[in-house]
C-alpha cells in the first residue's frame, strides 16, 4: 500500500482543521446556545475543498465539499455535508484538467471554491471549470455551461448586481483567450461574451463592478506551462509537490506588471482602459464604486507579493483602496488598516454601489496563520475609517457572510453568519453576530458536534 509516513511534516493545508473530513453527514437536533432569529429563513452554505483521498497537491486542488446550515421559525433544522459529485470525484484517476496535447477540459471541475444563487439556479464554482449545479438540499444535479453557450471557465467570484439582476463573471485560461469576460441576463441567459486582450496567462481569482463598470485585475501572478507539464509526468519532478504544497502551476512574477482595466458595462473590449499600479496580488476585493465626481472606488485586502518562492506560502493581506480618476487618467492608492485581513465581504445587496461597510476574517486561516496572532471577525467602516471586531475566544472563523434581516432592510441591518473552529472540542461551531453590534456576544451559536475544515467562500440564500 501507501509509503510509510514521511519524516517531513505535512503541508499546511493536510494538518489540523485543514485536514479532509472523511464522512457525508446529516444532523438534526442541534444544540443552540442563544436564540436564532426567526427572521432567519433559508441555507447558509460554504464551500472549501476536501480531498476525498485525504490529500492533494495544494490546498486550491481538493475535491469540494459543501458544508450547509437550514434555518427556519428560529432553529437549526439540519446540518449537512456533501461532496461535489464532479468528473473529479467520481472518476479513478481523476480526469487531468491540461492533457499533454495541450487541451483544457472544463468539465473536470473540482467545485470547491464558491456558491452563488442566480436565476433560481445555485451553483457551486472553481475557476478552472464550468459551474456545477446543485440542489438546495446540496445533492450535484451536474455540470451548467449556460446551455452550451459558456466557452470558458468561469471564476468562482461573479458579481450580481442589484441594480439589473445580472450575473457578470470572467473566465480565464492558461492559453489564448486568456481572459473573458461574460454577462448573464436576469433569466439566467449568457447574452455576452467579450475577450478581453491580456499580455498572457496570469491568475485572475477575482473583480469587480461599478453601476457603469467592470474591473479586471492583470497582476503578476504568472502560469508557469513548464511546471503545469511537469505535473501530468509520472514519476516527475513534481512529484513531490504533495508534500510541499506547492502543487500549483504560477509563480510571481517581477516583470509582467500590474494594472486595473476598466470598462464600460455593455461596451467591448475596444471601451477597456488600464490602469498602471504597484505590483502586488489580490485574491479578493471588498467591492468597488463611483464617487458623485466620476472616481471608481476599488476597495481590496491586498498582498505586497505572492508565490516568489512557491506556492504553498502565503503571506498577509492589508485592506487597501485605489482611487481611479477616469478623466486625469490616474490611480491613487491608500491603504486602509493594518489588520492582516483576508475574506473581505460586504452586504451583497450593496455591490457595485457604495457599500459603508465591509466584513472580513483578520489573522485568518490562511497559509501559517498560527504566527499571525488570535483570529477575529472584523467589521470595517470603509467611509470613516474606524473598524468593530468580535472576539471568538479563539475559534477560527470561516469566512463571515452577511445576511440581512429581511430583504428590504438598510445596509448592515442583519446579521453575520460564519463557521469557527473550536479547536478546545475538535469541532466547529455556527455563529451568528449581530452586525450592527459585532462585539457583542452572539446572538445565537450552533455548536456542530463535528468539525468543519477550513474553508473558502459561502453565501446565505434566504427562502424565495
Ligand atoms: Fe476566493
């Protein structure tokens, strides 16, 4: 059978609470600890990844699994965890996303990344891949490719605009057309796809839109196709990325530069301006606006550099704004806090308009963060500067959605839902805050008799 255990200590991402759990379950008859509030109607559900193996190259790479909460009249009425039932988990050996030939299958999907709701349709994303379907009890139904119109992968980090009910996402590739950009209609049909021209393959996780506006972010996070070919070698050089976590084809780079196309909503390519900026890396904005003088506002947790040495490294993320004066065409950069801060959100209802607030995990389960200092949810005032944080006597959260009251409430009017590892038990806990007073104790908290991993992304979709 396997090698004997290796003298090396494991990756990060295959330790602790990073490490895949091995059963699907559903619970029932959760302990509550507070009240959970009756307004609370519908599926909290996050997304992260969890090797069905119990191992995987890098942590970007396991198999997704789906880990949902159901609220309703003020209780938990299930937990439940699933796999996604991609070509990934069900085929041994897993289909290869890059064949030596060169060709790129997007219905490999891995799915471990996002969920979103549109069109009555939920999805769970991973860039690479088309979007796979699901049910709101987190069976797979299967791969959605927007009735065969979806050409591209599509990132895990669409935005929905609350003014026109659209769907805009990306898609990028290792090879030409590097990026794409699409919209979906308010049905739920793809009625745009634009290449948008990039000097090469770089790592596009995320971006943003304006009322008027898309943002892309070329930033030098580069492809590396020599260590990609490597990787589909047997016996390779590369095989011992299992037990470095370096698994991932993309590495700095410090010549490719780093710049913020805009371009007008509904406009092509030809519309598209770039703004030169410091190099860094974003994984994730806050969200981006424009300012009653004609600025976009782009608000982001920003990383000086990421990957220069491999790929298993993560250093820390600072909120930080740029300011994007179209007429003079210039880019201010600010930073905003200090907080070491990563899964920044906001009150989705507020994308692409001028949220106040934004939402993250500080000191969060990202890379060695054990060296970063206690983790905590923190709720910053983007237009005053001033910032809330919540305590969570040592719990690690996941990322912290926001779910409001009721869908006609102000910004911030609801509240705060996140996974936190309770490592004193082994096991995790929902917790639900308060977001206009998050230094509060919370109002209610689930205390799962098991563990969820360390995740990604997740979204509360209330009952329709
Ligand atoms: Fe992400």
């Amino acid at each position: 059978m396997g090698a004997p255990a290796a003298e090396k200590p494991l990756p990060f991402h295959l330790r602790g609470n990073y490490a895949p759990v091995q059963e699907e379950v559903t619970l029932t008859d959760l302990r509550v600890e507070g009240a959970i509030p009756p307004e609370l109607r519908g599926l909290f559900v996050r997304n992260g990844p969890n090797p069905r193996s119990g191992s995987s190259a890098h942590w970007f790479v396991g198999d997704g699994m789906l880990h949902g909460i159901r609220f309703e009249a003020g209780r938990a009425a299930w937990y439940r965890n699933r796999w996604l039932r991609t070509r990934s988990f069900n085929e041994d050996p897993p289909p290869a996303l890059i064949s030596p030939d060169g060709t790129v299958d997007r219905s490999v999907a891995v799915a471990n990344t996002h969920i979103v709701r549109h069109a009555g349709r939920i999805l769970a994303l991973v860039e690479s891949s088309f979007p796979t379907q699901v049910t709101p009890g987190l069976d797979t139904i299967g791969l959605h490719d927007f009735g065969g119109r979806l050409t591209t992968a599509m990132t895990a980090h669409p935005k929905l605009c609350p003014l026109t009910g659209e769907m805009h996402f990306f898609g990028y590739g290792f090879f030409p057309p590097y990026l794409t950009y699409h919209r979906v209609d308010a049905t739920g049909a793809l009625v745009q796809s634009e290449e948008i021209p990039v000097k090469g393959p770089t790592m596009i996780h995320d971006f943003a839109i304006t009322e008027h506006h898309v943002l892309f972010l070329d930033l030098p996070v580069v492809f590396d196709l020599e260590k990609a070919m490597a990787g589909l070698a047997p016996q390779s050089a590369s095989a011992g990325a299992e037990q470095r976590g370096d698994g991932l084809p993309y590495h700095w780079s410090d010549d490719y530069g780093a710049r913020i196309g805009v371009m007008p909503r509904g406009a092509g390519a030809e519309s598209l301006r770039w703004f030169e900026i410091s190099p860094c890396y974003i994984f994730h904005p806050f969200n981006a606006f424009e300012t009653d003088d004609g600025r976009i506002v782009l608000d982001v947790c920003r990383y000086p550099k990421l990957w220069a040495t491999n790929s298993g490294e993560f250093d820390s993320a600072r909120p930080h704004r740029f300011t994007i004066n179209l007429a003079a065409g210039s880019v201010a950069e600010t930073p905003l806090f200090d907080d070491a801060a990563e899964f920044p959100r906001i009150d989705d209802r507020r994308a692409g308009v001028r949220a106040r607030y934004g939402y993250a995990a500080a000191n969060p389960p990202v890379g060695d963060f054990e060296r970063q200092g206690r983790p905590i949810i923190v709720k910053y005032d983007l237009t005053a500067g001033t910032r809330q944080v919540h305590d969570l006597g040592g719990r690690v959260p996941s990322e912290a959605v926001f779910a409001p009251a009721q869908a006609t409430a102000g910004e911030d009017e609801g509240w705060l839902i996140a996974y936190a590892f309770d490592e004193a038990r082994g096991a995790s806990d929902v917790v639900i805050l308060d977001a206009q007073h998050i230094e509060r104790a919370p109002v209610a908290t689930i205390h799962l008799p098991r563990r969820v991993p360390y995740g990604f992304h997740g979204n509360w979709f209330p009952d329709e």
